[in-house]
C-alpha cells in the first residue's frame, strides 16, 4: 500500500508538471540517465523507481518528499515558497509563470476542472488584453523587487514578449475551464486607482500615461460586464460566477481541483509570485472559506441585473473621478 501510494502521489506531482506523456519520458531520461523503455517501465509500475530516483526526480521538479511519502505536512512544513536552486529572481518567477499556466491548460482539459479565485487585486489573466494595466503591474513589480538604483518611471517599462505570451496563454486556457469562480474585493478598484496615483505623485507615470490607464480601465469594465451579464467569457459551456465580496479580503489565492488529479492551492503574493500546498487539511480549509466568503458576497453573474449595473455604474464613476 505504500508503494502504491508513493506511486500515485508521485506520478499526480509529474503529470501536474508536464501533462505531455512523452515530453515527461523525455525529461526523466535526461535527469535519471536511463533508456526510453526503462522509464516507460517505471511510469506503468513493471519496475519500481529507486529511492534515488525518487529524490533525484523530487529535487529535480521540487516536489515535497513529505507529501510523496504521506507524512503529515502539518509536522514539518504545511506551505513551501516556490523556488529553482541556480537560477535568477527573474528566470525562477518566469518559470513558475509557466507552470501555473501549464497547469491551467491540464485543468482546462479536464470536463469537471474548476477553479475557484479570492482577489484583492485585478484578477491579471483577464488584463492580459490590456497592456497599460498589466504594465502597470509589472511596473510595480519591478518597483518593489528590484534595487533602488535599478528603479524604471513605468513609461520606460518594456513588458517583455514572454510575460505577455504567457498571461495571453493563462487567459486562453482559464477561459477553457468549465467552472470559474471569481470572488473580488469590494475595493478592488479603488486599491487599483490609489496605487496608480500615489506613482503619479512622485512622477514615475507621466499624466499622458494615467489617462491611458484610465481609459484601459473603462474598457475592462465594459468587457468584465460582459462576461458577468453572460456567464462564461468565450464558451457558453463553461460557467463563470463573478462575486464582489461585502467584506475586505485580506489575502489573494487560489484552488484548483479536477477530478483524477491532485488538489493544491496557490497563496498569491509579491504580484507574480505565490506559496503552494498541497496539504490536504489546509486544502479542506480553503474550500471552507470560499464557501463562506460567497455567503457574504453578491453574484454578479447572469442572475441580480440590477446590483450588476449599479456595481459597474458605480466603477466607472470612480474611475472618471481619477
């Protein structure tokens, strides 16, 4: 029973990182220095991997041996920062980036993913279509990441190709789920406009460039509006449920599920950077909370079309008023 569980939990964390059989047979022979068939092998259970094959492919994905060997996180460590030993700030959070979205495309595929979002931010993935607002947050990024002396005015900010490519990709496949559900903060915007306006104040964007923000800001309204009026943003058959919470959130995360694969949430923080678990009484928690904080929030999707016009008459207001 052991094995079979190491087994499991084990092949659940390599295909959570590489869905694509053959491109994960390709990464263990590369890493575990055996022939093509051995691994096939090992991945159909004929031969057991070695238990320094184990911590080679666990150090080599950053997989927890905890969670692997069913030892209860809760002793030892119930959360883990996402990292790469060697390799830089920038590279490790373009590769986290990367595996987040390869993880949405792997839910997206799934007929029963959902994914369930708490927000005290511009949900990014949907500003993906708007370059001035997922500048900005890059800016931001850069601002609080980066050394003083390495400092940028967001006019001078470049997103790179990459970046973009992939919010692009994560949008693509979130809007492929079949259930999504968005609960955002009540000052999600305002948060979003105070920020932007203290970086005006001392003159790291330009007032040509907060009046191109404003004017993205209007257009992401109107296309949120749309997508909570719907109910889906592209595909009718896959539900989106967009909530404004009546209270604050103080913390940004998310849960995702899909039968026949694990379960993990992500704790958002630090803009592109996030905290993972997979422990299992901290995942029942989050599900808890997420079913209280709907119990204190409003549906704007589909059905309540008088709160949905009041909540974004209300939005663009505040907007115009910036």
């Amino acid at each position: 029973m052991e094995s079979k569980l190491l087994y499991q939990n084990l092949s659940d964390q390599l295909k959570l990182r590489i869905p694509q059989n053959s491109q994960l047979v390709a990464k263990l022979v590369d890493i575990l220095s055996l022939e093509r068939m051995a691994v096939y092998r090992r991945l159909r259970q004929e031969v057991p991997f070695s238990f320094e094959e184990v911590v080679t492919i666990a150090k080599e994905f950053k997989i927890s041996l905890d969670n692997m060997l069913g030892i209860d996180a809760r002793t030892t460590h119930p959360f883990r920062f996402q990292s790469i030993e060697g390799k830089s700030p920038v590279e490790i959070d373009y590769d986290l980036l990367e595996d987040y979205m390869q993880t949405i495309k792997k839910i997206a595929a799934n007929p029963c993913g959902k994914i369930s979002l708490i927000t005290n931010l511009l949900p990014q993935s949907f500003c993906a279509e708007f370059i001035s607002i997922f500048r900005f947050y890059y800016f931001k990024w850069r601002y609080y990441s980066l050394p003083a002396d390495r400092t940028k005015s967001y006019h001078e900010i470049e997103l790179p190709d990459r970046l973009i490519q992939i919010a692009k990709d994560t949008f693509t496949n979130l809007k492929n789920i079949k259930t999504g559900c968005y609960i955002l903060d009540n000052q999600i915007l305002q948060k979003f406009i105070n920020d932007v306006s203290y970086f005006n104040s001392i003159r790291l964007i330009r007032n040509e460039d907060l009046l191109l923000i404003k004017e993205e800001l209007l257009k992401f309204l109107d296309y949120m509006e749309i997508i909570a009026t719907n109910g889906f943003a592209d595909n009718p058959s896959n539900k989106v449920c967009i909530y404004i919470s009546e209270t604050s959130i103080d913390t940004s995360y998310c849960y995702i599920e899909s039968p026949n694969s694990c379960r993990f949430a992500l704790i958002l923080s630090f803009i592109f950077n996030s905290v993972l678990t997979f422990e299992e009484e901290t995942l029942k928690m989050m599900k808890n909370w997420i079913r209280s904080k709907i119990r204190t929030s409003t549906l704007l999707s589909v059905t309540g079309e008088k709160n949905r016009t009041l909540y974004f008459d209300t939005q663009r207001k505040t907007i115009e008023q910036f």
